[in-house]
C-alpha cells in the first residue's frame, strides 16, 4: 500500500492489493528463506519497526484482514511450517500442532530492536521505541477483529529474561516433545 501511494484507512482502496499481493517465500543459498514482494526481496524490510507499525494500521480493516487470511492458509502444505504473526496460532492456523506465544517486556523489546537497528547503523530512539511498542500492542489488543492475544492451547513464553538461544532451545523441547521434529 505504500509502495503503491495508497492511504492505510481505505480499505476500498487496500482490498484488491490485499487480494492480488504477488508475495513469494524462495529458498536462498544458506538455506534460509527469503521473502520477495514484485520480484523484490523484502526479507529484512517486512521486520523493520516503522513496516510492523504500517501493518497493525492496517490490520485493523476486517476486509483487508479476511482477503489475507486464506492466502495464508495456504502456505500450510507438507512438511509444514514456521508462521510468525500476531494472529497465527488464534485464526489463521488454529489446529497448528503447537503454537508458541512468545512475549517479551515492551521495555526489553524495544531494548532489542533499539540494539538491531544500532548494529545495523540506523538512528534510534529507545524511549521512543518503548511507547511505540505500548501503542501498537495496546491497538492490536483491542481490535475487534482477531485480537492479539495467545490461543487457548498456546504455550506462553516470556523471554523477557532468555536468551536467543534459551528462547530456541525451549521451543524445540516443546517441538520434540509432541513428536513435531527429530530429537
């Protein structure tokens, strides 16, 4: 939508972009995945702050929201996969054989992100960063349509005080323990 000049409270506007979106996950040669959007990768862009803020604007537009979901769905095919999202376990993926809520503090995700976005040489403010944290969880909350908040048969996990690889190893016990990836 803003690649495209398109305001992010018309959802009129916003449907038949939500509905057409030409994204694609390709593998690359670290064996990772790589997101592209019209032929470019957006793999680092879709993660940055200001994007994640543009997306909670729009995710509140029930159109928009249900033109998405089955496009979403559809990416579920065999062997299976990692989705991260505010919503995944909740609507988009909820027979998900196990759904991980990860949270963290507002204040330790934004000493996070204030961190990355140092490393990666950009400016930034933390005491910003943790007010924009609050608003957009607080808006994402209290959304009428797929609210964020963990699915009943979530596991919850606050990594306020973990670690990366605390935070991984934990997943992967609870991974291995329902049968999801070899031990």
């Amino acid at each position: 939508a803003q690649q495209q000049g398109v305001a992010l409270d018309d959802a009129e506007a916003l449907l038949p972009l939500a509905e057409n979106l030409p994204v694609e996950f390709k593998q690359n040669a670290q064996g990772g995945v790589d997101v592209w959007l019209a032929e470019q990768e957006v793999s680092n862009t879709i993660r940055e702050e200001k994007v994640g803020e543009l997306a909670s604007q729009v995710a509140v537009l029930p159109t928009v929201r249900q033109a998405l979901l089955k496009r979403q769905q559809d990416f579920a095919q065999t062997p299976g996969l990692v989705a991260d999202g505010r919503d995944m376990g909740t609507v988009v993926f909820p027979q998900a054989p196990l759904k991980i809520f990860l949270t963290a503090s507002a204040e330790e995700r934004a000493r996070r992100r204030f961190q990355q976005l140092q490393e990666k040489g950009f400016p930034a403010n933390l005491e910003a960063l943790i007010e924009e944290i609050r608003e957009r969880d607080e808006r994402d909350m209290g959304r009428s349509v797929a609210p964020l908040k963990p699915a009943e048969d979530a596991v919850v996990i606050d990594s306020t005080e973990m670690g990366i690889e605390e935070v991984v190893n934990t997943i992967l016990e609870h991974a291995n323990s329902r049968g999801l990836r070899p031990a």
